[in-house]
C-alpha cells in the first residue's frame, strides 16, 4: 500500500518531463520553503523503491541522475 504522499510524489515524476532537483521536489510536493534542510525526499525513494521491488521485482523504477529524480 501507497501513501497519500507517495501517491503525490510518484505522480508528481510521472508528469514531469525532465528529472526534477531534490529542491523541486520539496517545493512542488511536500510545500516546503527553499531553506529547509531534511532528507524527506531521499527517506521516501529509499522506502518506495522497496516496495516496487518487493512487489514487483523492479529495482529500476525510480532513477536518478546528476540533474534528478525521474521515472
């Protein structure tokens, strides 16, 4: 089972057409202000990717890059 945030957050890379910056991220998704440090974003891949790999054996479903997060 998702989240609602993780509903969002996965939808969210779904529309985009570009990787999106961890900053983005924060902003678009959760409303956090450019000056929040946290690992919010890092702790929700790392759980997600858990979850698609168990249930679906894809490891690859979330991927990054030097310019983001994308799907």
């Amino acid at each position: 089972k998702l989240t609602e945030r993780e509903k969002d957050f996965l939808l969210f890379l779904k529309n985009s057409k570009k990787p999106q910056t961890i900053r983005n991220i924060l902003e678009s998704v959760w409303g956090y202000s450019q000056k929040v440090e946290t690992h919010t974003v890092e702790t929700h891949v790392h759980r997600l990717r858990k979850k698609i790999l168990d249930k679906f054996g894809d490891n690859n479903f979330i991927k990054n890059n030097n310019k983001g997060y994308f799907i």
